[in-house]
C-alpha cells in the first residue's frame, strides 16, 4: 500500500515535470519565432570597392573609418534589408593600379559604387570609367576643374572640400595683411596648374599681384628644390603662397629653413590641401614650419568625433603600432560620413525599387543619364546619394550636383608642436570666376577678427615689406594685334631703330590707371605677334598668355 502510494506521488511528479518541459518547448519556439519575426526576413548583399594605397598612413587610417562607418551605421540601424559589403584594393600610388582594381571590382566583383581615388589623375581615371558603368565613384580627390566635373561626369561624387571654396579666403586673407605681391609655389600637377587662373582672378579682383611663379614635381629630389629657393631668395617679394601636396611640405620647409627663410622678414601662408596633413607630419617638420599661416578645414569637435578617434587610436596601438592617430584627418572624416551616406542611400534605393519599376525623375540630370538603365540601378543609387542630407562628424553633410556642401575654414598659425587657431573663416558659395560675386560678398576678415599672429623668427609684426615692392618689378603687358580698330589699339614697328610703339584708346586707359597708383610702376608692351607681324593666336591663347608669359592684357579683340 505504500508502495502504491509512492509510485503515485512519482507518477504525478512526472506528469508535472513533462508537462513543464513541453511548456517550456513551446514558451521556447515561441520566442525563437517572435525574435525572428522582428528581423528583416530577406538581407540583401551590396557590394561596393574601396581603392585606396593601402601601404601609406592616410591610406590605412581612411580604410579603418570606412569600415568603422559601416559597422557604427548597421548597429544603429540592424533593421535595415540591405548590407554593404565591401571589397577593398591596393592602388599602390599609382593611376594605373587604381583603373585596374576598378575594372577587376567592375568585371569580376560587380559593384554597385567605388569609394576612392587619392589623387587627382585617379580622380580623372575613375571619372571616366564611373562614367562608362553607370556606377557612382565617392572620390576623396577632385579631377580637373575645368571643365566642371558636376557637369562632364555626373556619376562622379567629391566627398572632400571643394579646394576653389577656399581661394576668395585666401585672397581675403592676403587683402587683410595689406600685402600687394606675392609668390606662388605649387606642385606640378594638372588640378594644381588648372587652378592658378582661379586663384589669379580672386587675387587679382583684391589688387594683389603674383610678382613670381614656381612648381615643383612630387618627385623633385632636395638638391632641384634648393637650387629654386635660392633664386627666390634674391628677389624682393618676401610673401609665400603655397598650394602643393602633404607629401612636399618635409622637404620644402626643411630645405627652407637651412637657407635662412623661416626667419624674421619672411611670410608663409597655405592652403588646406596640405595644413589639413600638419597633425601626421614628423615633430622637425613642424618645427621647420614655425610662424606659417594657413587655412585648415573645420570640423567641429563632438563626442562622436571624439569617440571615433579613440577607437581608432587602440585599434592601430594594437594592430600597427608604427601608426600614431594623434587626431584624424579631415579626409578621413569625410570618408566616414561618405561611407554613412552610401550606406542610407542603398538603402532607401532598394525601397524605392521595390516599389516603382522605374527609377523617379527627380533631380535635373542630363537625358541620356535619365534614359539609361543599367544593371544595379546605378541611376537610383545615384540619386538617393545626391539628394540624401544628415548631420555627420563634419556637420551638415550633403552631395547637391556631385560636389560636397562647403564648410568653414580655421585659420591656423604654426606654433610649438602644432597649430594654433587665429580665426575663422565662414562658408563661402558661389563661383569665384564671376568678379560680381567678389564685389557682393561681405567682407570675410575684419581688422580684429585675428588673434596674435606670431610669423617666422618670432615676431608679431606683420610683414610690410610688400606693400612697396610692385614699384620694383617691370610688368609685362599683353597687347593684342588686330587688323581693324586701329582707334582702340595700335601696334607700329619702327625697324630702323628696333622699337615698337602700342597707341590708342585702351592704351591711354591703361597709362592713366597707372599713373593714378601712389608708387611708380615699370611697365612694358609685348605685342601677341608672330615672327611675321601677325597675330600669334586666338583670344583664348592670348588670356592663357597671362598664366604663362604676361602679368595682364590690354587691348580689344
């Protein structure tokens, strides 16, 4: 009887027990189901290459924000249906090695966007090939700027600062220190070359002259820099604008500072396009730099910024510990927001795609760009990227006709281990080729806008010794030879006693602006002619004559 009893008892526990388990199993399959139920049911892979050279510094740090980008994007938004898988390649450096991991990630990989190019022949490259594919390019490079890259090349997207957005800065800035000439130097690259004209009508519309002209290849070896240095060394203009790459400035301002011209009596002022690099450079490099000038580009301190540093920072501590993050660059910057973006517009693509079976029309794109539908939907991705906008570590962020939104500028003066801010430079739009903007614009530096400059060998005067110096240098004048409207101008050779006489209604002009100046000013005609007499050319050759051969062009054509 008490047997029976027990096995009972343990009867019903078993019972219980069983009852519990298959409550639990089904309590259990339940949740599974609800889990997977709150999950996009199909995840759809798009693939994207990154061309970058992956054995320098800035090639690794901008391939980790990448990276970084897309993993910080798909926490924030894991319910998303699309992934962005990427593919990254080598370029090496070389233009030839990023064109072929483009066709190898175009041809064989298939896809949907290249985040890239460098330089600006990488730039030119992939512009062409993006073109041809109907695949969006997101270049940290810019191809050549005339003509418009927007308009030549829709499929291309410049993710970085627009350089010719900080040319009217740089004029204001040189207007502000009252200097009337100074010296170019940039490297000898065709978006370099391309740009002077650009900044030559910025400078010349603040009556500021560039009395000399000096390049430099990216491979000029020390000895043909020195050799160049010496020769500006003897002229009168001590004022240096310098628009050259990153990879130049050790060997620029270190040979410069051997040669005496870091000292008192000199001036040095850069562009972006190298001070945004300062923070990479080598401690005697910076040390070379004391006292110079120049525009950086803004990037407003965040605790994301902040946050993005930091994990870099550990990750490269462990992983390459060779490479220091002290800060990141603003390339790098702008290639995570750029990855951000891709990642938000492949995704609103996708749903525009599955609910329309046409791209919509609606950004003003050229009609054979509107007719083609490639494979991928390189059109609709192409659109979703230039009309999505979001505040990224760089701010408000937007891609409007293929070209980033343009940002502010620090002006930043070299001191110690670094740099110091003296001033802000606010956005500024519109196209600096039309000299009705410059006269319209507010004036960009007011007197007391700086803090205390300290220049070259420690002073804190700014430098005047340029005011006067135009009274010493000879100007070459372009005058036109035209058949007809002899009135206006005239050209006569006087053989037998080798001289050339210039007359007329334009040259009188002319003298009397001149002669209304409060120095004296040298000045010389050199007729656009032939060895027969003739004109030597169109009107384009003859305003290309003033990049190359005369400081400006009188005359009527």
């Amino acid at each position: 009887m008490e047997f029976q009893g027990k096995k009972k008892q343990t009867m019903l526990c078993f019972s219980f027990v069983t009852s519990l388990s298959i409550l639990g199993y089904f309590l259990c399959a339940a949740t599974k189901d609800m889990h997977y139920d709150s999950r996009p049911t199909i995840v759809e892979e798009v693939h994207v290459g990154v061309i970058l050279h992956m054995e320098s510094r800035e090639g690794k740090i901008v391939d980790s924000c990448i990276t970084t980008a897309l993993s910080d994007f798909y926490q924030m938004h894991n319910n998303y249906t699309t992934r962005v898988i990427l593919h990254t390649r080598d370029s090496k450096a070389k233009p030839l090695h990023a064109l072929s991991a483009a066709l190898n990630l175009l041809d064989d990989v298939q896809v949907q966007a290249i985040i890239g190019a460098q330089t600006s022949m990488e730039a030119n490259l992939l512009a062409e090939l993006g073109e041809e594919a109907k695949v969006p390019v997101m270049s940290l490079s810019q191809p050549s700027p005339s003509p418009s890259p927007s308009n030549k090349y829709p499929f291309f997207v410049e993710i970085t600062q627009d350089e010719t957005s900080q040319i009217m800065g740089i004029s204001a800035l040189i207007k502000k220190f009252e200097w009337r000439d100074v010296i170019l130097i940039y490297d000898n690259t065709k978006y370099r070359r391309d740009i002077i004209p650009s900044l030559v009508i910025s400078l010349q519309e603040k009556n500021v002259y560039i009395s000399h002209k000096i390049s430099f290849a990216t491979s000029s070896r020390s000895e043909q820099i020195i050799e160049e240095l010496q020769k500006l060394m003897q002229l009168n203009t001590k004022v240096f604008l310098v628009h050259i790459s990153h990879l130049l400035v050790p060997c620029l301002f270190l040979n410069a500072k051997r040669l005496g011209m870091m000292g008192e009596g000199y001036a040095w002022i850069m562009t972006s396009s190298s001070m945004n690099f300062l923070h990479s450079m080598d401690l005697s490099v910076i040390e070379s730099m004391q006292g110079v000038v120049g525009l950086k580009s803004c990037i407003p301190a965040s605790r994301s910024l902040h946050n993005l540093t930091s994990r870099l920072r550990r990750k490269f501590y462990r992983e390459e510990a060779n490479v220091e993050v002290r800060e990141l660059s603003a390339d790098a910057i702008w290639a995570y927001d750029a990855t951000w973006a891709l990642a938000e517009a492949i995704e609103r693509a996708r749903i525009v795609n599955s609910t329309t079976n046409q791209p919509y029309t609606g950004l003003d794109l050229p009609n054979d760009i509107n007719n083609t539908r490639p494979s991928g939907h390189g059109v609709l991705l192409l659109r979703e990227i230039l009309e999505g906008r979001f505040k990224g570590l760089s701010g408000k962020t937007r891609y409007l006709n293929g070209k980033r939104n343009s940002g502010a500028f620090e002006i930043v003066n070299v001191i110690g281990k670094g740099e110091r801010t003296v001033g802000l430079l606010p956005c500024v739009e519109g196209n600096i080729k039309e000299s009705h903007l410059l006269h319209n614009k507010r004036k960009l530096i007011s007197t007391g806008d700086l803090e205390t400059i300290i220049w070259p060998g420690g002073s804190t005067t700014v430098l005047k010794g340029s005011k006067t110096q135009l009274s010493e240098v000879k100007l070459r004048i372009g005058v036109p030879v035209k058949v007809g409207f002899k009135e206006l101008v005239r050209v006569d050779h006087d053989l037998q006693g080798n001289r050339t006489y210039v007359t007329g209604f334009c040259i009188d002009v002319f003298k009397a602006a001149i002669g209304a100046l409060p120095y004296k000013v040298h000045y010389e005609f050199i007729p656009f002619q032939d060895a027969n007499g003739h004109s030597a050319g169109t009107y384009n050759d003859l305003v290309h004559q003033v990049y190359v051969k005369v400081h400006l062009v009188v005359g009527f054509w």
